[in-house]
C-alpha cells in the first residue's frame, strides 16, 4: 500500500484545492502500484485488464500535464 501527502490550499472562496503536480503524481504512483502489484501476484483480474487501467491513468496524468502548461504559457507576464 502506498502513503502520499497531498497538500490543500485553500482558495479566496474556501473551496480547497491540490496542487496539480500532486494529482499526476499520484496518478502515476498508483498507475506503477496497480502494475507492480499485479506482477507480484497480489492483484487479482486479468494482465491486460490491469495494463490498459494503469495506462488510462497515465494518460491522465499526461493530459493534465499538457492543459497545465498550455495554461501557464498562455498566461500573461507581468
């Protein structure tokens, strides 16, 4: 089982919110989990099955990186 901390910063209207390194990067450490675990035998379900979750993962993670710095680049600087 895997332990991360996951900072919340908190917004100027309450709602909490985590910092978007942390979400793909625990995308990609679960993603890695799942796989290491099937391999160990300590997952249950078909290889294939496990891959194709452990890549939907990871191509979130990869999407999120890609709409994260497509938005700091079209930011304006001061």
């Amino acid at each position: 089982m895997i332990q991360i901390s996951i900072p919340l910063v908190p917004s100027d209207d309450g709602v909490l919110l985590i910092p978007a390194d942390h979400v793909t990067g625990l995308l990609r450490r679960l993603s890695a989990d799942w796989l290491e675990s099937k391999h160990a035998g300590e997952m249950r379900g078909d290889e294939q099955t496990v891959r194709d979750l452990a890549d939907v993962l990871t191509e979130l993670a990869d999407q999120i990186d890609v709409e994260c710095i497509g938005f700091t680049s079209a930011a304006p600087h001061p």
